[in-house]
C-alpha cells in the first residue's frame, strides 16, 4: 500500500511539473504565489490549533478570567488613619476606571490603540500592516500590532519560551485570551486592568503605584498632563 501511495505521488509530481513548464511566467509566479501563500496559511493554522488544543500548555479559561487579579501592596495604618508602612513583594494599587482622568486614557489609546473600542481583542488591520510592513519589508518602525487587550494578557500572563516558534506560539496564545477577556469584561475594565498591570520599573506596577512612588500623589489628582506630553 506504502509502495502504491508513493507510487501516485510520483505520478502526480511528474504531472504537475509537465503542466507547470508549459505555463506562461507570469501564471508561474502566480502559481508559486498560490503554493506558498497555502504553505503559510497551512501551517499557521496548525500552530494555532495546536496552541489553541493547549499543546503548548494551558490557556485560561473564561471562568478563570473572571477571577483573575493582581497582588497588590498591604497597607498598615495607625488607629487615627495614617498610614505606617506598606508591604508587597510587587509594589502596586489597583485604580477604577472611573479614577483615571480623561487626558490619560485618551493618550494611552492615541499612542498604544487608536482602535480600542472598535475591535474584539484583535485588530487585523495591524496585524496587516505588521505582516507587510515589519515582515516583509523588515521594518519595524512601525509597532508590533499587538492592541491593549493583547498588551494585557502578556502582563498578566508572561510570555514562555519554547525551543521553537516562541514569538508565533506567544502571539497566538495572546490572540486566543484577549478575545476571551473581550466576552469576559468590558472596554473600561480592560482599560483599567492594563493600567493597574503597566510596569514602571523598580518594581513598581501600575498607574496608581507609580503616581505615588514617584509623584507623592494620587492618579486623580496628580496632573499627567506634564507627564504625557
């Protein structure tokens, strides 16, 4: 049976280079365009079915979305209020949406995703673009397409490394949990929660914790405008 299916691979290969070599260059190229763009699309949907089965290891669920949450700092107050001390092994202070100012979300959206409130997780233009302009024309000057939901699940749940494909595999696990955070939360939420998750570096996460590290002052009050422009 093995000896009959090579048999007719043969046959078939030898078929289609006799149609081939009668075409036309341009019908060549088409054609070779045709064979890879199949190869590609192919094999990136093996790898997201196979990220997506949990090969590569688990994906969070939405009911563990829901429950997701960030450690944030424990505060010791005195018995008139005043604050002793804060203990955390990340120094952070969760914020509602409703605490963050105005110029701060609209330039967080201006400079990270323009297209927050338009898209399901994934914003396919940028993905485009990223394809095109980062990949085949190796420049990438021009982001890395990920929106802020992506932006959130690589705070909430780092990214791995594999002996392969590490870049791929992370960007489609990515893909797979922000779409499910999109049906979990709404766009404000999310919003919030990348801001609570952002890290600031020396180990500082978050708006709030960075207002008050490095501010002395709250996210409602302090004027981010100095900051963001």
């Amino acid at each position: 049976m093995i000896d009959k299916l090579f048999s007719n691979v043969i046959a078939y290969s030898h078929r289609f280079l006799i149609f081939f070599n009668r075409q036309l260059r341009f019908r060549k190229i088409l054609i070779v365009s045709g064979l890879v763009g199949g190869l590609i699309f192919t094999s990136v949907l093996f790898l997201f079915l196979l990220v997506l089965g949990g090969t590569f290891g688990s994906i969070p669920t939405r009911e563990e979305l829901r429950l997701a949450e960030n450690p944030v700092a424990s505060e010791v107050y005195s018995a008139d209020s005043v604050l002793l001390g804060r203990y955390f092994i990340q120094e952070r202070s969760d914020i509602r949406y409703d605490q963050l100012p105005s110029h701060v979300v609209s330039a967080l959206l201006s400079a990270e995703d323009i297209r927050f409130y338009n898209h399901n997780g994934i914003d396919y233009r940028s993905l485009g673009r990223v394809l095109f302009k980062n990949i085949l024309l190796q420049n990438d000057a021009f982001g890395g397409g990920s929106t802020l939901t992506q932006q959130l699940v690589k705070n909430l749940y780092p990214r791995k490394r594999y002996r392969i494909f590490s870049v791929p595999i992370n960007k489609i696990r990515e893909m797979i949990v922000a779409s499910r955070l999109e049906k979990v939360y709404d766009k404000n939420t999310l919003l919030a929660l990348y801001l609570n998750t952002v890290p600031f570096g020396d180990n500082t996460y978050g708006i709030e914790a960075a207002a008050q590290r490095f501010f002395s002052s709250s996210t409602e009050t302090f004027r981010w405008i100095r900051v963001l422009y």
